[in-house]
C-alpha cells in the first residue's frame, strides 16, 4: 500500500448558547432530537459510557437530565432508545470517538465559587489532517456506483449468518444498514450517499467488527486497527466513489502496459544427416497438437494484440522430412504387422508407447487397461499391441482436433482397433503436420504474430564459445538464418539463443549477423550489474555494445514465464488467467513513461500436456482476456522497437541462461563434460581429415552434435527417463558419423555403449569408514553402502561400498563363504573410470557376443583370481587401451579373502582427488566368460567430497527428534521416504568463515538420494535468511515456507538449499536481487552434512549476522519447493497438518531455535486465518 496525506475540514461549533450549561450548581444536558423516541438515555465517562443508566425526561421540544459534577473533563454522548449512539449537535466541543464519529467534549471549572462549562463562543473551524492509506490491490469490482446511484460494497463472508454495515454515514449503527446474502458467501451493502468521505467497518452476526480487506484506503479507527475509507465525488457530472486525488492521479500517468509473449518451439534432430531415418518421435507427436493448435489459437481467439514464435530451424527441417515421407522408429513400428514384429519390438513398443503424460493414459479406458496388464508382466496380444499403438498415436493429437473430426472422436469409446483405425489415425497425423508451416506463415504475412528463430541445431553458444568453436558458434547461427529464410521467404529480425544461453562474446556474433534482437532471461540482467530488484529494469530492453555493432536484448520477466510453464497446470484456467493479468496489471501502474514492456518468453510445447484439457482451456481464455483488456497491448519485440527508442545500455553482457541464470545444466557434471570431452575428439578428428565448409554433411553433423538437447538430458540434473538411452545412441551415433566421415579406422567403442544413470545404495550412503581387510564383513563396513544383487539369483550378492583416507574400500559378497570358491576359474573384477583418464574401453575384459553392459566407458580394471589367490595373493591392475585391450599394469593394490572379497583401491592409482568423481562397477566371470555384474540399473558412482576449511564461529546444536514442525507433523508413505525418520532432522550446526565465504555446516540424522539427486541428498529443503544490516523484509522471499520473521530483525539475504543446482543453489537480496554465483552447495552424504557457502563480496554485514535456519521436505512441484503438508499422510504429502490453523501452519519440519526457546512453541505462533508463525533468528556474529 502507499500512503497519501489528505486534508479535509472538521467542522467543530462553539455555540453561544450551548447545548449544555450550569444551573443551580448542577450541569444541566439538553438535546433537542429523537423527539419521537421512547427515551434517550446520556452516556460518558462520567458513568462509564453506561447506555441505558441515566435516562432523560422529555419536557417539550427537547429531552433533559441534571447531574452533579466535579470539576474536570467529561466526553458524551446521546443513546437513543439504549442503541443508537448520537453525537450532540450543539456539544461546547467536538473529540474523535475512535470511530470515525464525534463524541461531545467540555470543561468543568469552578470559577469565584461557581461552576462553569467551558467552551461557550463563536464558530471556529479547525484543520485536520489525516494519514490515508491506498489499498494498491483494491478491486473496483467489489466497490461500485450501480445504475441508479447506489454505493455497492461486497464482503466476504462464508459462514456468517448475517453481516451488517457501520460507518459515519450511519452513525456507526452496527444495525442500520443490512448487508444482502448473494450467495457463495458474498453478501452486499447498498447505501444511498451524498458526496463526501466515509468511513466504515462490516459486522459479522452482530458481534464481530471487520475491515475490509478490499476499501478503497485505509484510516486509523483509533484502536490499533483500521477503518475502510472511500469518497464520493462527481466527475463531469457522473458520481463515483474511491478515492478523487489517486484516481485523477493514475489516469493521468498510467499508460496501457506492452506485453510480449513470446512462445518458444524447439526440437533437436532425432536422425543422422543424410538419413531419413528417425529415432524418436517428438518432432510428429508435437506436430499433431500444440504446433498447428499454437497457431489455430491465434487465428480463432487473439482479437486484438500480436504475439511472437520461435521456430528452430533443426524442427523446420524434420518437419519438411516428414512430409517428404520421413519415418521415425515409432511410426514404422506403428505400420508393422504384429504378427511380424521381433521380440525386440515388440518390447520397444511395451518400453515406449506409453511415453505420454499419465492424465492421458488414465483418462482412457482402453489405454488404463493396457498399463495394468504391462504392470501385471502379463504377455501382450497381437490385439493389445494393435491398440496400444492406436492409443499412442491417437491421444498425442490435441484433444480438440479429436473432438471435431466425427470418426476420430467415435475411437474415444471403443473397446480395441482395428488396422484400419490406425491408419486413419496416422493419415490423420500427416493432414496436421502438413499444415504447420502454412499456418504459420499465413498469421506472419497477415501481421498477427512475428516469427524468430534459433541457431541451426540448438546449440549453447558461450559453450563453444569457451571452447573457441567460435567459427561453429557463427555457422549455427548464419545457416540458421539462411534455412529459415528458405522456409518462409524472409528473414526474421530477432534470434531466440539456444535455452536463452548468452554472453558478451555471444551478442557480438548476432551483431555480426545483422540479427536486431534477441531475447534471454532477467537473471542475465542483474548478472550484468542491473539491479532487477527495481521493477522497472526489467521492463524495458537494453542496447548491448559490441565490437561488431549494438544489439537490443530481451529480459523476459522470470517468475510470469515459470508461472505458465509449470505453475498454472495446477490451477483453474480461470484463476490461473486472473492471477496473469492481476499481475500485468500492477506491471501497468507503472508506466508512467509510456515505454515499459514486459517480456514472457517460454517453451510453447512442452507445458500443455500437463494442464487439465492439454491447456486448451487456459490458452483460449488467455487470448480471450487479453485481447479485451483496455491496459494491455499486446505486441512484438519488433513493433516495440518501432515504436519506442531503446535508451537503456549495457556495456557488459553476463553469461549464463534461463537455467538458473548458468549454464550448470549442460556443462560440470561428469556426464556431462565427459560428452563434451567426447565431441572435441571427434570434431579434432573430423576437421583434420574434412573441410567442412565444403562438405555439407559433415558439417550438419557436426552441428547437430552441438546441439544442448543432449547436454541437458546428461547427468543427474534431469531426467528422460526410459528416453534417456535413447537421447545417449543419438548424440553417439552423430559423433559415430563424424568418425566414418573422416575415415577413421579406430572408433572409440565405447560410443557403441549405452550410458546408465548411477545406481542408488539399497541401503546406506557412501562414506568415510575404518575398515580392515581381512575377508570379513566387520560391523563398521555394514554401516557404509550396501549394493544389493540377489534378485538374479546368481554368484554376485552384494557390493559394499566406503571411503578411507587414501583410498577405497570394496567388499565383495559371494552367495556362499569366498574361500569356497578358492582354487576354481572364477575372477572378482571391479572397473573403473577416472576424471583424468585419456582412454577407455567398452568392453570387460571377458564380455561375450553381447556386451556386458555396466553403463560407462571404462578406463582401469582391478581383478582379484581365485584360482591362483592361495598360491599368488595379489590384486591385478590393467589400463584400458582405448580399443578394447587392457594393459597389465603394475600398482600396489590391497585385497583380501576369507567370508567376502576385499579390495583396497589408492585414490591415486584412479588420479582422483578431493571434489572429484568416477564410478565403479563388479564383475564375476567364471571360464572365462562374466557371468554377473553389479549394480545391474547402473554404475556405482564415487564423490570424494571437497575440502572445506575456515574459523569456527559459532557451533549450535538441534534437538534429535523435533523433525515434527508445531508438534504433529509426520512423513509420507511413499517407501521414498525411508527409514521414515531423520531426513529432516537437523542436529548441528557449524558456521566457518575464511577469507572468501562464510560456510553453514548442517549435520541431519539421515540424508539419502533415491531420486539421484546431483548434489547427492533428495529430501533436505533448506533456506537460510541472514539479517546483516538495517531494513529487510519480514515475509518470505516467494510463498512456501508458510511463516514470517521476526520484525526486530527484518532479513537481507535469502539462501534456499536442494540437491538440484538449478534451484538449490538459489541467493536472492531482500530487494529481489537473484544472484547465481553468491552462494555454492557440497555435500558430505557419507556424514551426512550440506556445507553450504555463501561468498562474502556479495553480502554487506553492517550489524553483525543473524541467521534463520528453516528445513522442509523437497519437492519440485511443491510451493517454493516445500511439500505439502495434509492432514492425513499421503503418498507424496506429510501428514499431520492442524485443520484448525485455517491454512495458516508452516510447512516448515525443523528450524533452529534461540537458546531458551521451543520449536513447537515458535512454529505453533500462527493466528488461523490471519497470521503465520513468527519464526526468531539465531545469532551467529
């Protein structure tokens, strides 16, 4: 709310011959209204404002009443019939009652021994002044002038059996004025009023006084709380109510609001070029619902405003493939006979064809039943695999399409399929992706939208950047520009960077290129030194200063974006479209200039299959809305720049993207750099033996490979899932092609290989631990990570897994005692790789035919020999030689036999140091064949965790047990969330500080990663607030955690904490500043520890350092990434929520508290219905 200081006049009448005088030495109070009444009592502070004790006598056209007064100061007022309170019209004084009325005022004085009333004299009037406050989320809906001249004010009120309205225009008469019930808990005053100002308050059943939440303003009551406050004024001869100053005021400064959305379609390349083979199918499963109803929407319901489209030029290309005939694997395995279909196949389609969100397969009948019976492991028929595949091509079709087409809509019912009604279905599929690209150059040529475009294959430019592919980096973007130039018979003028990934180096490339725009994310802009915490820098583009010329840059408003990508599923189209536009419409208040704009750019495809409806309800009433509304232009980054001169300047451009304003996401984890690793040999390869600029394919394929689909699905950060292995034999296949192009004999075979994501323990975490190795499994060795294989039934039991000083440690458990086995042909391998390896092999050195298939490239092999242990105890160690041959190689390695196998393997036989990774993997062979491995989902993957060093400052420690928030809190059901206990639970914490950071060491009871989580923990949510010096805010940074702070120490510095970088290593100022480098997350899983470091050059501490430490269950669907809590447990909720609380208890599980206080106690504090728990800091310098 803002404040506005108005002056209005009190009238206050001193009268000759007052309305109350001495006679007889007795006060004498006479009152001349009401003369109708009963009786009218006088009431005051004389009598403790008694209403119904002194009764009046009526004595002709006036009531009376004498009383005997000492000399002082009295206030009154006139009862009529004991309820209704009057003021005195002809009072010696006038004094505010405190709500918004008058009480009479006078002096008693004795003067030469008589009484007198002071105040008696002429008129006067006196100025006063008083604060009003705006309400900036007024609605005037709610608040109106109806057609015959009515005030009309709604309040809601949902169990109240009736409301009542009080103000000045009524004497503050709780039951003058009866509000209408209009249903759904709304109730309605209708006053007839003059013009001037009010006051006023609802009283619910005759009891409870209430402000309401949508006055117009706000003005003291005099009793610590608030009066609603509104005017009636007349406006060229029309009456209005509000408040006259403020609106002159916003009519006269506000513009209509720009707004540019900007919807993002993208696919990588899913064939090799030069094939028109295609592996996947999203090209065409897109091409049948959002790409051609994106477009269908803009025809049918934009009425007014354009918007803008981001096409790829890599999804142009597939398009144009497909209509010259082009297959992918799922519309070939579609076409075949089932009678025909191989083993594999037919367990490629039970793999796949079910690759579609869960609402579409479980709101179908048919399609329901085809999942429980792959759930049941029952063998499918010719005729479930028939309707399996019409199920999966008919639901990717936009449900409206469905709908208007008669026969399509009659396969919605039916019980199975026939061939004929999937070939109308994939007839069907071509009739739509055929006319994607008219559509959209139909709406461009007519001037309903803009079309843009991306660099050639999606690549992230400031990626190869860095690497000095800067001569790829300028082809993606000028072949680019050159095939969609082909397409639609012009160039665009703005480029949409690959995942909004930019950089100083970057724009001088569009520069270059003559590309006038370009658009990235607000993250970028406050990386480049703007302070996005004000506003209004986002809303407006920025001239960027390059060697080769300026380029305007686009900051799309982050939190709008991510709203409609993948907050809006969750709501109603009607709340979630009046949530938008709410938002737009503060945006609007301030532009006074006439030039703010505000950008919305996000992916166009990908979101809708989460809504109810696949979002074509949202869409449509969307476009209806903002086509209607009077303070929105909808317009194109193009048109804005016509008509607006871009003035604000950026001699620096940050690097980063969309992604949490880095490019952590496709670059840094070992995946991820091992593909890049990967891509430079093959590219070295490829340029020394081929011009690439004068061979075509060569040079698509290269480019293809750089595209980032293929960098985002690596590493733990996201996940594919049963995709993933898909996306990996694509990327391989490219840099495959890239070899045979330079006809290079010696390809790397582990690109043959299909990679796996690390296995999770089945019990335990990976850490550090005492062991000895003697052959036997003793109880500190149980306590580190335990790799379960008895499911195959087969030697290989299990694989326990922990960390020493130097080295690691390795059990092996056989399904009898190890010393069993001695003497026979069986070999205890364990495989490796290392960050710093040079070659790798794919193979095992006894794999078959078939490839034993551990799930990474493999550099060292370690082998224990039980034939010849007893005779020659020695563990043997080979290095791959990159195709395929291991080399004998000599190392002191440790191992042992007695009940298990034990092997002890040097950190730096690996050349793995602290912060580092590499995975490992058991094989068994027996004869010279392997016969079992371990883990059989994936590697086991190794983090020797960073060194952190510093001062101790403050050391706290945390109840065992409290994970319980208020009291009652309780976990999930789902067996995720094992042991069910201690996740949450924090215990210590430590608080270091050296030169560059201060580091927040939290010690929890358990911490596991069942989801894989990169930075090794999935349950722990935690955000740190820090007070370090004068102002702050009191509520939480977004809605989430459910509490508030405490007033006396405001915080400055938000820290929010997860095992995904891409939100948990969140730092954002009190002002709204995110900083992406601030704040870095390591964790210790085997101690169970996240040490948490926030670099001190981005915090001012001008009052020492308090600290708020707040820890929740993680959820990335959840508010904030907080999960829910319910009152009963659910599969994904906690369980235990008071129902009393009126949605007002924390979804906060554990906080650290000050010494002296309880944390039910402080999580209890919340008022239900009105005020969340008041959480205090802890000081920590």
């Amino acid at each position: 709310m803002k404040k506005l200081i108005v002056f209005y006049l009190l009238l206050i009448a001193f009268l000759v011959f007052s309305a109350v005088y001495v006679e007889n030495g007795k006060v004498v109070f006479t009152f001349k209204e009401a003369l109708d009444a009963k009786v009218v009592y006088l009431a005051g502070n004389f009598n403790n404002w008694n209403p119904t004790e002194l009764a009046m006598k009526k004595e002709g056209n006036l009531w009376k009443i004498t009383l005997e007064l000492k000399p002082g100061t009295y206030q009154y007022k006139y009862v009529i019939e004991g309820t209704n309170w009057k003021e005195d019209p002809e009072a010696p004084g006038y004094v505010d009652d405190g709500f918004g009325g008058y009480n009479g005022i006078f002096s008693l004085i004795e003067k030469n021994g008589e009484l007198e009333v002071v105040g008696a004299g002429n008129k006067k009037t006196e100025e006063k002044t008083s604060e009003i406050e705006i309400n900036t989320a007024f609605d005037p809906g709610k608040f109106f002038i109806d057609e015959e001249g009515f005030v009309v004010i709604r309040f809601f009120a949902k169990d109240a059996e009736y409301v009542t309205i009080a103000g000045n225009f009524n004497n503050w008469d709780m039951e003058a004025n009866e509000c209408y019930d209009i249903g759904d808990g709304w109730w309605e005053a209708v006053l007839e009023l003059d013009e001037g100002a009010y006051e006023y308050k609802f009283v619910v059943n005759g009891e409870k006084w209430i402000t309401d939440p949508n006055a117009p303003a706000y003005v003291d009551d005099g009793f610590g709380g608030k009066n609603g406050y509104f005017e009636v004024y007349k406006e060229n001869g029309e009456l209005k109510v509000g408040i006259k100053d403020v609106e002159k005021e916003n009519e006269k400064k506000a513009y209509p609001l720009d707004v540019a959305i900007i919807w993002h379609n993208h696919q990588p390349l899913y064939k090799i070029p030069g094939s028109n083979e295609y592996m996947m199918p999203w090209v065409r499963a897109h091409g049948v619902n959002d790409y051609p109803y994106m477009a269908d929407l803009v025809e049918n319901y934009l009425e007014n405003g354009k918007v803008t489209f981001n096409i790829v030029p890599s999804l142009l290309l597939q398009l144009q493939d497909y209509l010259k005939g082009s297959l992918d694997e799922y519309q070939r395995l579609s076409l075949k006979q089932e009678s025909e279909l191989t083993k594999e196949e037919r367990q490629f389609i039970l793999d796949h064809f079910f690759d579609i969100n869960p609402q579409f397969v479980n709101g179908h009948k048919r399609y329901k039943e085809l999942m429980e019976l792959k759930t049941s492991g029952a063998e499918f028929t010719d005729q479930d695999l028939l309707d399996l595949k019409v199920c999966w091509n008919l639901y990717w079709i936009n449900i409206d399409y469905i709908n208007s087409d008669k026969r399509l809509k009659s396969l919605l019912d039916k019980e199975h399929y026939t061939r004929d009604d999937l070939l109308y279905v994939l007839d069907f599929h071509k009739k739509l992706l055929s006319s994607v690209i008219d559509k959209y150059k139909k709406l461009w040529d007519e001037g309903k939208i803009e079309i843009t475009t991306t660099p050639f294959y999606h690549p992230i430019l400031p990626i190869l950047v860095d690497k000095g592919w800067i001569e790829d980096a300028n082809g993606q973007i000028k072949e680019g520009l050159e095939y969609f130039k082909q397409i639609f018979g012009k160039r665009p003028d703005g480029m949409w960077p690959s995942e909004q990934a930019v950089s100083q180096e970057v724009a001088k490339l569009f520069a270059e290129n003559n590309v006038k725009w370009i658009v990235t994310d607000k993250q970028i802009l406050q990386k480049s030194g703007i302070n996005t915490g004000e506003i209004e820098n986002i809303l407006r583009p920025y001239k960027v200063k390059t060697e080769a010329g300026e380029i305007v840059v686009f900051f799309r408003d982050t939190d709008l974006s991510n709203r409609i990508s993948f907050k809006y599923s969750q709501m109603k189209a009607e709340d979630a479209v009046n949530d938008l536009l709410n938002t737009l419409h503060e945006y609007q208040k301030l532009n006074t200039s006439g030039d703010l704009i505000i950008t919305i750019a996000l992916d166009g495809e990908n979101a809708w299959e989460h809504y109810p409806n696949n979002g074509n309800d949202f869409r449509k009433l969307l476009y209806k809305k903002l086509s209607e509304d009077p303070l929105i232009n909808l317009v194109t980054p193009s048109q804005y720049l016509k008509e607006h001169k871009v003035t604000n300047e950026l001699t620096t451009l940050a690097k980063g993207s969309w992604a949490g304003g880095s490019l952590d996401t496709w670059i840094g984890e070992k995946e991820e750099n091992e593909a890049w690793d990967r891509l430079s040999k093959a590219r070295e390869i490829l340029l020394s033996k081929v011009d690439i600029q004068k061979n075509n394919l060569a040079r698509h394929v290269l480019y293809a490979a750089e595209g980032s689909d293929w960098f985002w699905w690596y590493g733990a950060d996201q996940d594919a899932g049963n995709n993933e292995v898909l996306f990996d034999q694509q990327f391989k296949n490219l840099l495959i092609k890239m070899y045979k192009l330079a006809r290079y004999k010696e390809i790397p075979s582990y690109l043959y290989i299909p990679n796996k994501k690390p296995a999770p323990p089945t019990t335990g975490v990976i850490k550090k631990i005492e062991y000895i190795l003697n052959g036997k499994l003793d109880e500190v060795e149980k306590t580190t990570a335990i790799f379960d294989d008895t499911l195959d039934e087969n030697i290989l039991q299990e694989v326990i897994v922990g960390r020493g000083n130097t080295g690691l440690y390795i059990g092996v458990k056989l399904d009898k005692n190890a010393k069993e086995y001695l003497g026979e042909d069986i070999k205890i391998e364990i495989y490796a790789d290392s960050p710093t390896a040079k070659k790798f092999n794919a193979k095992t050195y006894y794999s078959n035919e078939k490839v034993t298939p551990l799930g990474f490239a493999l550099s060292h092999r370690f082998v224990i020999n039980l034939k010849t242990w007893q005779k020659r105890p020695k563990v043997s160690f080979y290095k791959a030689s990159g195709t395929d041959r291991w080399i004998l190689t000599t190392a002191k390695i440790k191992g042992s036999i007695d009940e298990i196998v034990e092997f002890e393997i040097p950190y730096d036989v690996l050349n793995v140091k602290s912060g580092q990774e590499f995975n490992i993997a058991v094989v068994i062979s027996k004869d010279r064949k392997d016969v079992d491995f371990a883990p059989n989902n994936g590697p086991i993957n190794v983090i020797l965790p960073a060194t952190i060093t510093g001062d101790v400052v403050k050391v706290f420690k945390d109840p065992v047990g409290d994970e319980y928030g208020p009291g009652t809190y309780v976990y999930p059901k789902d067996p995720a969330f094992k042991p069910y206990k201690g996740l949450f639970d924090m215990t210590d914490v430590v608080v270091l500080e050296n030169e560059e950071a201060y580091i927040f060491q939290i010690k929890f009871v358990e911490m596991t990663n069942p989801w894989g989580a990169p930075k090794g923990f999935s349950h722990q949510l935690i955000n740190i607030y820090l007070d370090t010096k004068q102002g702050g805010r009191t509520d939480t940074y977004n809605e989430g955690a459910r509490v508030q702070f405490d007033e006396n120490h405001p915080w400055d510095y938000f820290i929010k904490v997860a095992g995904w970088p891409s939100y948990g290593q969140f730092f954002a100022t009190s002002d709204g500043d995110e900083i992406a480098d601030a704040v870095r997350v390591e964790a210790d899983t085997g101690e169970k520890t996240i040490n948490i470091i926030v670099y001190k050059k981005y915090l001012e501490v001008s009052n020492g350092i308090y600290a708020y430490i707040l820890v929740g269950s993680q959820d990335g669907y959840g508010p904030d990434n907080f999960r829910p809590v319910t009152p009963e447990p659910g599969q994904w909720t906690l369980g235990g929520y008071p129902t009393d609380s009126d949605d007002m208890a924390p979804y906060v599980v554990d906080i650290l508290v000050p010494e002296g206080y309880n944390q039910k106690t402080i999580l209890s504090s919340y008022v239900p219905g009105s005020k969340y728990a008041t959480i205090l800091p802890v000081k920590i310098k």
